[in-house]
C-alpha cells in the first residue's frame, strides 16, 4: 500500500493548504458563534422578576392569607436591615 498526501488546495499566493486544517478551522469559527450565542443569551436576561415579591409564593401561603394567618417573611434586624422571620414562620399556627 503506498501512503498518499492528504487532498489539499491552492491558496492565492501559491501556498497549499491542506483539507483539514480547513475543517478544523470551519469547526472552531462554528464553535465561537455558538460560544457567542450563547454569551447573548444569558447577558440579555430577564427583563422582570419571575416571581413578583407582592404576590403569594406557594399555594399554602395563599391558604394562609385567606384565612388571616399569614406570616411575614422577612423583619428587621437589630442593624435596620431585612433578614428572613424564621422563628415566626416556624411557630405553629395555634400561637396566633
């Protein structure tokens, strides 16, 4: 069997350039425009919440809000911030 040189073609300026190298470079130009597709995608984001901080986040604390039992999820701290009620939301609804 005698070993051949791979197909390749003629530049403008003589050169040859061989077949794969033309594939691999096609594969890494696809490669980029996905990458900055997808780049696109994600720096676009959301243009408002998914879920709205006023509306109800289960259909327990719907249940809840209905019946006058609701529980706020969020206090302030010592320091004037907002952190989690997880004591009062923790504590069980015959304490009202």
């Amino acid at each position: 069997m005698i070993a051949t040189a791979p197909p390749s073609r003629t530049a403008p300026g003589g050169a040859t350039i061989p077949t794969k190298t033309r594939g691999c470079a096609a594969r890494i130009v696809t490669f980029r425009l996905l990458v900055l597709v997808g780049c696109m995608a994600t720096v676009g984001g959301c243009e408002k919440a998914l879920f709205p901080a006023n509306l109800p986040r289960t259909p327990y604390e719907r249940y809840q809000q209905l019946h006058g039992l609701y529980r706020p999820s969020d206090e302030q701290n010592a320091y004037g911030g907002e952190q989690p009620a997880l004591r009062d939301r923790l504590r069980p609804l015959e304490q009202y």
